[in-house]
C-alpha cells in the first residue's frame, strides 16, 4: 500500500509541476542539450561520423530483415520460383495479385526514403557554414551522401519508374508530393555520382575498412549512364574502374580454404575472404557483416543465407551441417531454366564449389547414412535443390541459424566488365562487347563467346552465370527492359499471370491516400 501511494504521488506531483510550468509562455519552446538531432549533431567531424554511421546502418540493413523481402526480387523473374511459401513473396509469384498495397511494395519505398533522408541530413549539415570541417571533409561527407542518396534514387526509380525528388531533409510532414519524370531522376543520379566519383577517395585512402570509395561511385555511374542512353559515357566511367588498377579478377587460389579443394571463383565467397583486406582484390565495395570481427555483424535479421540455401533439415535423414551452408529454409528455387540450361558442363561457376546439385544423408542416426539423397515431388520445390553455395555461412553457437554473419559483395570487378560490354554493344560493336565478357568467361574456363552471339540476352545470361544472388535479379531485367519477355521465356510457372504492365511495381497506396494536396499518379495497370 506504502509502495502505491508513492506512485502516486509522484504522478500528482508530476501533474502539478506540470500544471504549474505550463503558464509559462516558453513551456512549449524546444531546448535541445542532450538530444541527437542535426542541429546539434552536424557540426564537427565526430558528428558527421555519427551520422555517416547511421546512414550505413540503414543502408546494410535492407532487404535482408524480413523474411521473403529478399525473394521478391528473384521470385518471378527468369531466375527463380517460390520455394518455401510466404505471403511476403506471394505475389510474384502470380503477378495478378500483385497491387497497390501489396506489403513489399511500401517496404522497398520506405527504405528507400529513409536512406535518402539520411542523405538529405547529411548533404544539408555539410552545407551548413557553422559546421567545423575542413573543405576537404566537407566535400568527402557531402561525395558519401551523395553516393548513398543516389544509390536509392536509383533503385527507386528502377522499381517504380518516376518518384517525388526530395534533396532536403524532411522535417514537417507534407501532403503535397508529385512525381519527377523518370529522366529527372536520372539526372539527379548522374549528378550525384558524379560528384561522389570526383571526391571520394581511392580505396588505399578510404577512412575505415569498409567505407565506399570513388569506384562504387564509377560503376553505379556507368549504369545510370546506361539508363540515360549515354553508352559511350557509360563505357568510359566502367573503364576508369578497370583502368584504376586497385581491383584485379581473381585466378588463383587465395585465403583460408587456399589449400583445400575448391577453385577461385569459390575463394571469393568464403567466409573469411570476402574483403580486400582478406585477399579479395576483385571486390569493389562489402557490407561487413563477419562474426567476432571489428566492423561485422549485422544488426537486424539478415535473411541470405536461410532464403537461398534449401531446407534440407525437412527430408529425414539430414541434420544442420557447415558443410551444406548452415541452415537454410528454401524461400528462393531456382527455375529449370538456371538449373539445367544455364551453364556449361566445364564452366567454373557451375563447378560443385560454387552449385551443389548432389547432397547426401549426413544424420549417423540415419539407415541411409553416407548415401546419397534422391527426393521427388515437393521436396525437389523446397528441400533438396541445385543452389549457389555464395551465401553459405555456419556458426556452430547457432544451429537453427537464426541470423547470417557473412559479408556482402555489393559490387566487384566482375560486373564493371558486364556493365562496359552493355556499353560497348548499345554502341553497335559487338566484338569489343564479346572482348569484355570474355574476360570473365576465360575466368570461368567457359567457351568464348563470339562477337556475332552477343545480344543483351546473352548479356543477361552472363549476369546470371556471374552474379546470381549479388545483384538484384528484378532491378537489372527492369533496367534493361526484359523483365516480362524473360519470365515468360523462362519461368512457366508465373508466366501466365504477368502483364506487360508489370515492368514496374505499383506505387504504394498508402502514399498515394496520405498524399491529400496533390496527385501522387498510380502506374498504369495497377487498381486500388
């Protein structure tokens, strides 16, 4: 009872005191002291360096926290299928039910924005007087901002065509957003890149392993360039990442698996060697994501591994191993198409290192222990398929696999040849187009194509042979404007149900409803 009357005195004080104070005319003005606000935030290096890392903290945590988010992007596209189902990843499956307030669609928008506001503050506070930098960091926070803000930018309007323009900070809600033009949001990419690429550093001077450095800023410019039908400009911004000579394709054994079996392709995805730092020269920019390592672990529920690894625990007979990449649950299944026609016999991408395609039982329990796995029916769907091994990961303090401590790839050398030979074929030459691609074919021992084989399709097979589970398999189809032809080509599953209108996603209704004092249009094909 003693312990009651003392709650509530406190809260009758507190509502005195409140009382009392609230005569005051300046009760209601806002005094920040303590508080982490841009005013008081931007004004020396530590505080950019606070809000740099906020920034990145969003960007790292993007599609990879909410199971199946990661698998829209796969999931009906040429790629791939659903292997476990989940609502999330649902409608594209059958495109039909793919709508305005499809879940997926705001989530992808919203993080987006939040990257860009993040942006925004940044770009702001930098060109801020009062701000104590020195021109130089001035220049580098506003180059990482500005890389960062036009990295959403660009997978915004990617997605869903042309979005509002914002290059403030928001601090008061608007009701009144309208939609830029797809080439005006280009534009804004082209210019923030190019910013970006001119100050930002080289990766021998960057700040902290890990930060971006000039030559992320160079490859997302030759795909904006690309965007903006500029392929002789795109050309040249691949070319100076080539031509920096910081990054270099690898050919031979390197890191913490050099002496096991295996092969170069593979050594890039192992666990442990996945940064410059670790031996990997091919790697332009990694989201640091390592267990126990200064600058690792993810802070939110990063899905890779569990969504692209098969859920092999269901067939009996199979326990967790490290071997088969830890604990996965079969959310992305590769089509027939990836599976079984992709790929040369030879090819080194397609070597048992880099795709398992045979499992066996591995539960000593187990009658059928050593012997190897023959499903059918479903469990060829979500249990045992062929997959890329680039995701595997194990923690043995972490059985069910309940998060992923692997680095992340976002950009390498190998796709700065893809993105030059796209170049060089939108410029009518398909033998320099052939030359590029080849330089990561001879990589792969894969036969060299021939200047007269080379179409944007063969471009985009390439990119699947080379980059399966780095890029963002619906972001390049829409981009080059092969999303719909290629998932009915290749996907027979979903084929059926998508339209041509499903080049972009819907704008979320959400935005659309609250938008009250202007017209936020609706992309064509999409009802409420």
């Amino acid at each position: 009872m003693k312990k009651s009357s003392y709650i509530y005195g406190m809260l009758l004080a507190g509502m005195v005191a409140t009382g009392t104070t609230s005569c005051s005319k300046h009760f209601l003005d806002e005094e920040l002291k303590s508080s982490y606000a841009p005013d008081n935030t931007l004004v020396d290096e530590l505080g950019f360096e606070a809000a740099s890392t906020g920034m990145l903290s969003i960007m790292r945590n993007d599609y990879g926290n909410i199971q199946g988010l990661l698998a829209t992007f796969y999931v009906g596209t040429d790629m791939a299928i659903t292997g476990q189902p989940n609502t999330t990843q649902a409608p594209y499956e059958d495109y039909r039910n793919l709508n305005s307030q499809t879940g997926s669609v705001s989530t992808i928008w919203t993080w987006n924005y939040k990257v860009i506001n993040a942006a925004n503050n940044i770009i702001a506070g930098v060109d801020n007087p009062k701000a104590i930098l020195t021109p130089q960091q001035r220049a580098f926070y506003k180059a990482e901002a500005s890389f960062f803000r036009a990295y959403a930018y660009n997978q915004l309007s990617i997605l869903y065509g042309g979005v509002p323009l914002i290059k403030a900070p928001v601090t008061v809600p608007r009701t009144d957003y309208v939609r830029a033009t797809e080439a005006e949001v280009i534009q804004l990419i082209i210019d923030d890149l190019t910013f970006a690429e001119a100050n930002l550093p080289d990766p021998a001077n960057v700040k902290k392993q890990g930060r971006i450095n000039k030559f992320a800023a160079s490859q997302l410019l030759a795909e904006a360039l690309l965007r903006a039908n500029k392929p002789a400009d795109a050309e040249a911004a691949a070319k100076r990442v080539i031509d920096g000579k910081f990054f270099s394709l690898t050919t031979a054994r390197y890191g913490v698996k050099a002496s096991l079996p295996g092969d170069p392709f593979a050594d890039m995805f192992t666990y442990g060697n996945m940064r410059r730092s670790q031996g990997n020269k091919e790697a332009i920019w990694v989201i640091e994501q390592q267990y126990n390592i200064p600058g690792g672990g993810s802070t939110e529920f990063d899905q890779r591994r569990r969504e692209w690894g098969p859920f092999y625990v269901n067939v009996s007979g199979m326990k967790v191993c490290d071997s088969l990449g830890g604990r996965g649950i079969g959310r992305i299944r590769p089509t027939n198409w990836w599976t079984y026609e992709l790929y040369e016999k030879n090819d080194m991408r397609n070597s048992p290192y880099n795709i398992r395609r045979t499992y066996y039982y591995n539960d000593p329990a187990s009658a059928k222990y050593g012997q190897q796995v023959i499903v059918s029916g479903f469990d060829t769907i979500q249990n045992i398929y062929a997959h890329t091994t680039k995701w595997y990961e194990f923690q043995p303090q972490d059985i069910q696999g309940a998060q992923s401590y692997k680095d992340r790839i976002q950009m390498r050398l190998g796709e700065t040849y893809l993105l030059l030979a796209e170049a060089q074929l939108l410029q009518g030459r398909p033998a320099d187009a052939a030359a590029s691609i080849n330089m990561i074919r001879a990589r792969a021992n894969a036969t060299p194509v021939q200047p007269a084989e080379v179409t944007m399709d063969y471009i985009l097979d390439e990119r699947a042979r080379e980059l399966t589970a780095e890029e963002l398999r619906r972001l390049t189809l829409i981009r080059t404007k092969k999303l719909v032809d290629r998932v009915r080509k290749y996907n027979p599953k979903v084929a059926p149900t998508i339209s041509d209108f499903n080049i972009h996603l819907p704008i979320p209704q959400s935005e659309i409803d609250v938008n009250k004092d202007a017209v936020l249009s609706q992309n064509d094909g999409y009802q409420k």
